[in-house]
C-alpha cells in the first residue's frame, strides 16, 4: 500500500477531533455546541500533570457495538451490541505535541501487547485495560511505555462512519485490489474515494489481502500492518476534513456535529485549543511510529512484548530524548 507523508493518528480514535480541526478553522464553535462533547471524568481522575514542554493524547477506538443499525450496509460484519462482551479497544494510538515547536508524533500500540494492567496485579494483553475502565488503561500504558498521558480521546464505530460521511468521503490509495472478508472491505486499485462504511470495514481490516499476480495475498505482519494501515488512513481524513471545510463553509457546522457525536473526552480538555493544534497534522505534518515488538506465546496463545528497541522512541514521547528518525520519513 502506498503510504502518505504523514500517518494513521487515530483509527477510529482520532478521526473526529481532526473534523472538528478542520471545522474549528473557519467558524467559531457555540457554547451550546462544545457542551455537548461528552466528558470521562473517570479518564481525567487517571492522568498526569501538565508538562511545560509537550503534552501527550491517548486515543482509543473503541470496538462499540452500541447504536447499531439492522438496516445499515455494514451491519453483518459490524455486528449487534451483544455479540461483544463489554467494551473493547480496537485501536490505541498516543500523540506528541511539543509546544514550542508545534511539532507532532505519533505512535501505534498494538492491541496484542502483552503487558502489566493497573497497577500491576495481573498480566494481560493491553486492550483488556479497556474493558476494565478508562482510568485502568491510562494507567496502564503509562506504567508499560514509561511515559505520561495528559489527555483522552476516543471514538466509536458508529460515529465514525457519520463522521466520514459529513466531510464527503475519504480517498485512499493502494497498489492493487484489497479485500477483508471479515469486514466486508473491497476496493480496486488506484485511489478510490471511501464512504463511511467502506472506511470503517478498512480501519477494521485484521485479514487484509491484496490481489497481486492473480491470487490473493494475505498481509501477513496481523496487527502490526494493520495498525500501519491506519496510520496512512488518517493523513487523509485529515486533509479530507480541513479541505470539504474549506470549499463547502456552510457545512462545516455538520461536520462538527459529526465529531461532537463521535468523541469521547477528558474533562480538562479544551477543544478549540486543541484542533488549532491539530491544523499541521491537516497538512500532513506528523512523524509516524511504530512500536517495536516481538512474538511470544504465553499459554498457548500469541502475543506480543515491547522489544528493547523501542527505548528510543519511548523516551522520545517521554520528553527525555530527541526526536528519531520517523517510518515516514525518507533517506537523505
């Protein structure tokens, strides 16, 4: 798949504040509007202090059935409120923003990690926090990556695919025919233009194949390439939101209404504050990182652990080292 400059902020996690970025530009949000914004005070219990220098976001797309439709496109692999038990975390991602510089980071976090939850009592793949609560996954990646999170983000299924609707669609490009049968995702070589449910089945892909010679190829690097994927995806939305804002003004009160009902978030979180943050990420300015992991099994099932090579990236976020040399980011 071809990579943009720039990457997947939030799978589901980040996709409707960048909507409210873009729409945040142009026309000023009303009192009554911001209001609305759904707050966790439960995630703001669990966060760390104010740092002069940088803050970092978590976001989480959550894997909610909730709101489910019968009648939407999607609703077979989508699936009904109870067919999962309790909340899930599809995607984890943090952003870095350095406030003197404006600059932007972000990093993806396997679901699969096998870390610490809580405080430390038992051990269990990350996105199990999630299903605990909010306060115990903050505390979570704050204890397994050893750096602070200072604010919580997150978005649903449902939310999302309105969300990409209002800003008209999102253009991705691949180098061959793509498919998921799990998510019912199919989409022709090129740069195709995705509508919400076409966008979600492509967040949502964990059995990614692409057409190449005449068979069908299976991505075999699991969540790794998955979370690769939406990290390109979300450059796109970006640009997708800021610029449907720009040449269609009036609409831009849809689009944040679309956020608004999309996103979940701490209650110390000033929004217009942080979607003028957001305006470089629009423009395609964000370094992207993996998480270097390796393969383990533990009873019999496959995990992942964070490998000593991701201490550079990790004091990085921490703000106590530079900034590394970003995936996409070219040589020379």
């Amino acid at each position: 798949m071809k990579r943009r400059s720039g990457s997947w902020l939030v799978s589901l996690g980040v996709a409707a504040i960048v909507a409210l970025a873009g729409a945040t530009g142009l026309v000023v949000a009303t009192n009554t509007q911001l209001s609305a914004v759904r707050r966790d005070a439960t995630a703001t219990d669990s966060l760390s202090p104010s740092n002069d220098e940088f803050e970092n976001y978590l976001f989480v797309g959550s894997d909610s059935r909730q709101g489910s439709d019968p009648s939407d496109p999607d609703y077979d692999s989508v699936g009904a409120e109870g067919d999962v038990g309790g909340k899930r975390s599809d995607t984890l991602m943090v952003m870095h923003y350095v406030k003197k510089t404006g600059g932007l980071s972000l990093l993806s976090i396997p679901r699969d990690l096998w870390v610490e939850i809580g405080n430390g009592s038992k051990s269990q793949r990350i996105n199990t926090a999630y299903q605990i609560g909010t306060d115990v996954l903050i505390r979570t990646v704050q204890k397994a990556l050893s750096i602070p999170i200072h604010h919580y983000i997150e978005i649903d299924f449902q939310g999302f695919k309105g969300l990409v609707e209002a800003v008209g669609g999102v253009t991705i490009c691949v180098d061959y025919p793509s498919r998921d049968r799990h998510t019912g995702l199919f989409i022709k070589a090129g740069c195709p233009r995705l509508d919400g449910v076409e966008a979600l089945a492509f967040a949502r892909s964990r059995f990614f194949e692409s057409k190449i010679d005449g068979e069908w190829t299976i991505d075999g690097t699991s969540d790794i390439g998955r979370t690769s994927r939406q990290r390109a995806f979300v450059t796109a939305l970006l640009k997708s939101s800021v610029t449907h804002v720009a040449e269609n003004p009036f609409t831009a009160g849809k689009v944040f209404a679309g956020a608004v009902r999309a996103v979940l978030v701490d209650e110390s979180l000033n929004l217009l504050n942080f979607a003028r943050k957001m305006r470089p990420a629009s423009r395609g300015s964000i370094a992207s990182f993996p998480l270097a992991v390796y393969g383990d099994t533990v009873e019999g099932n496959s995990v992942l652990r964070l490998s000593s090579d991701s201490k550079e990236v990790l004091q990085f976020f921490a703000g106590l080292g530079p900034r590394p040399k970003a995936e996409n980011e070219t040589t020379g």
